[in-house]
C-alpha cells in the first residue's frame, strides 16, 4: 500500500475522532489505534480492511536492520491490523488453556484497505488506499460529519452521568478473589512460581454503544497506545499504556508494567504515592522478575550478546493510576518471522508470571474460566515486518450479549491480599464506568 501513499493536501490538520466516525459508519470492520486525545506527538492510525488469517501474519519476517525502506507516512503504511487473545497463546506455549469462548474469536486481523495516518507532531495527515486522491477528499467530508456523528455525552466526560447507571457482574467476589491470592502465595512458598499475574473478569450483559464506550474511555484514561478495533461485530476497545512488543530496524523492544498505585487526591499525596511506589521491595521485585523473564524470552530470537535492559523501574504516571515501567530490547536474528517472535514472547511475562509455564499451569486451576481478548495482544503489523503490539489492559471487549472488563495483579510472596483486591479495582473502574457500569461492592 505504501506506494500510493499521499500527503492530505486540503487540510494540514483534520480531528481523528471525527473522522473515525466517518470510517465507521461506511465500513463494518474498522480500526482507530490512538494517540490519545490532545496528544502532541507519535501516531494514530484510522482505517478498514479485509479480515486476513493468523498464518500469513506470522509468515511476516520481521523488518531487519536498514530494510532500506524510505517511510514518508510513519513507520506504518499497511499491512495487517488486529489482536491475539491468551488461550491460543497458552497452548502454542504447552500450557493448559481454556476452550476459546463462541462469541469473541481468539484472533483477528484485518489486512488494510484504507489507511490514515495522523502524525501528532507535525499535524499532518497522510492516506492510502486504491484510489488516494479520492480518500483525501473523502477524509475531509468525514471529518465535517464526524462532528455530527460523535455521540457528545461520550466524547465530554464532563456532560457524562455521574453515577453509574449498572453494577458489573464479577466472576470472583473480593472475598473470593482473596483466598485465590492466598493459594497464589501457597504455590510460590512451595517453590512452584516466583510470581503469579492472577487476573479476573467483571461483565456488562445488554446492548452496547461501543464507539460511545471507547470515546469515554480514552477521555477518561488516555493512554499512549489506545484502539479500537471492530470486526464481525466483536470490538475490542482499550486505553492501554503498555506496549507490549515492538521491531523496527532490526531491534526489538518490550516495556513490561509491573507495580500500580493509584493517583493522589492532591499534589502531595500524589507525590507520596509516587514514592511509595518506588521504595516498595515487593513491586520492584515484581517488576525485576519480569524484567528477567522477558530478558530469557528475547534471547531465544535475539542476536546473542544483544539483549539489554535499558530503563528499569521507571515510574510513568497516567490519569487513574502511576505505574512502574522497565525497557528491555534486544538485535533480532536474522530471518525471524513474526510467528517466531510469538512464540518466543506470548503471553507477555507481565501477563502470567515466573516461571512463564508453570506459571500459567497454576493460574489455569485457580482463574477456572478463559481470559478471552484480556491478557491478550493488539496492534499493527506492516508489511516490512515493523510491528508494535500493545497489551489488552485497562480494555473493554463488545460482544453480541454485552461487554466484559478483565482485571488482574502480580501476586508475590509479599502480597497483602486487601492491597491486591483494592488494585484491581483501580485498573476495573474506568473502564467499567465507560460502560455506564460500576463495580460490585467490596472491589
């Protein structure tokens, strides 16, 4: 698709909001990776395309040093855009895994028709498609209907009700949700595990407005490496601030998120909270634990020698919560396919603990139920073998009966079980409240 690549000419800048609206109204399988709103620099992509198959996507090689490539529209020009939930991961891994829940596929892509791209620090936009020219035209007709087809009660979270009008169905009560975390912690005392990312789910039945829902949601939570993505009428729709995998140039990138503490209710208290987060031994253990196994997970595609850590316990700071963020990467071998990189990586370490096999052996007892799209992957995959995949987190996932929220924590020896259940209460709540629901007593 690059070649037909062409600068926006009549307008330097146009609202992606408003033209998601547009696109989505004429195509039924649709995607918006997001920037986030008022976001001043990076990317966002807005398009459609043609539902592709999990086997070509991991036949991609992944784009080696120098490709050669000369990228007039950012590291993105077209190729496939969709997610990968857990269970397929987990038996690819050799691990127990859930039946596939019927209602929402284990993976999606779509293989780009139509793409715009918004480079957020320029203000510029770019289009592809068959006919360039004409897309250019249309993206500015859907940026002055977008501004009538926004839903303005979800795109303001100001004029939003204040009080959530459902409670969410839990598939754990708090109490219950406890006692998983106490055998969590049997399992690690017995040698089994180090660490164990326990995860649970929280469901919205009924009709969903899931363009409504994510306008609120990046509102509400914006975040670096936000989607929306729509096809055969499931949506995935998330605020995530973890990327999870990233290649560009020969090199490979992962940015695990280990370590939560909700944002302060003033100035000081925000700071305390920041430093509670850096001085506590049990998130810095968390975070170095998974740092190390996302370190082994590299080696096995990576150059040997090449595998470094580059930021280690770094705090980054959203609207809801402050996390603790490390930067692995490492020079990808020559000849890697995306598949292998999969393999070698999926499920992500944050994900499922240490070490990464027992780790989900234990979790598959303890959950009972499937995961689904949560805990899973998404993002875009170029044809040159650029990709960057970010994790289903802070998500809400649209299906013909309702919606579903998941949620979860790294358990360690030092976890203290009210802490963990007041955490994943924290990372539940947007997402839910952008659904119009709240969280059922006790989270």
């Amino acid at each position: 698709m690059s070649e037909n690549v062409l600068p926006h000419a009549p307008a330097a800048w146009v609202d992606p909001a408003r033209v998601f609206a547009g696109v989505s109204a004429q195509h039924p399988d649709v995607f918006w990776l997001d920037a986030g709103p008022g976001a001043s620099d990076g990317w966002s992509w807005i398009g459609a395309g043609d539902p592709a198959t999990d086997d070509e996507v991991r036949a991609t090689i992944c784009a080696p040093v120098n490709a050669g490539v000369e990228r007039v529209a950012g590291r993105f020009e077209g190729g496939w855009v969709g997610w990968l939930g857990y269970e397929p991961a987990a038996r690819r891994a050799g691990a127990p895994a859930h039946a596939d829940e019927p209602e929402v596929p284990g993976a999606m892509w779509l293989r780009t028709t139509l793409l715009i791209g918004f480079d957020h620090e320029a203000r510029r936009v770019w289009v592809s498609a068959a006919d360039s020219v004409a897309l250019a035209n249309d993206v500015v007709q859907w940026d002055a209907a977008g501004q009538h087809a926004a839903n303005p009660d979800a795109a303001n979270p100001d004029a939003a009700p204040e009080q959530p009008r459902r409670v969410a169905h839990q598939r754990h009560s708090p109490e219950e949700y406890a006692a998983l975390i106490e055998r969590c912690r049997g399992a690690i005392r017995e040698g089994d595990a180090y660490q164990l990312c326990l995860t649970t789910r929280f469901s919205v039945p009924g009709p969903v407005d899931a363009i409504a829902a994510y306008l609120a949601l990046r509102e509400r939570t914006p975040a670096h490496h936000g989607g929306f993505l729509r096809s055969g009428g499931v949506v995935l729709a998330s605020a995530s601030p973890e990327r999870f995998l990233e290649v560009d140039g020969g090199m490979v990138h992962t940015r695990p998120i280990k370590g939560t503490r909700p944002r302060g209710t003033d100035a000081a208290s925000d700071v305390a909270l920041v430093n509670e987060l850096l001085a506590s031994p049990k998130e810095r253990a968390e975070n170095v634990m998974i740092v190390d196994l996302m370190r082994n997970d590299l080696s096995r595609i990576c150059t040997p020698g090449t595998v470094t850590v580059t930021g280690l316990l770094e705090v980054e700071t959203y609207p809801a919560v402050h996390q603790l963020v490390s930067t692995v990467e490492g020079a990808i071998a020559p000849n890697t396919s995306v598949g292998d990189l999969l393999d070698a990586c999926f499920p992500a370490g944050s994900m499922t603990g240490a070490p990464k096999l027992s780790a989900m052996t234990i979790l598959h007892e303890l959950e009972g139920a499937p995961r689904g799209v949560f805990s899973g992957c998404f993002g875009w995959v170029g044809h040159d073998g650029a990709l960057d995949l970010a994790m289903v987190i802070r998500s809400i996932v649209v299906h013909a009966d309702g919606a579903y929220v998941g949620a979860g924590g790294g358990i360690t020896w030092g976890s203290d079980p009210a802490a963990e259940v007041a955490e994943v209460g924290v990372k539940a709540r947007a997402p839910l409240a952008a659904l119009g629901a709240e969280l059922p007593p006790g989270w």
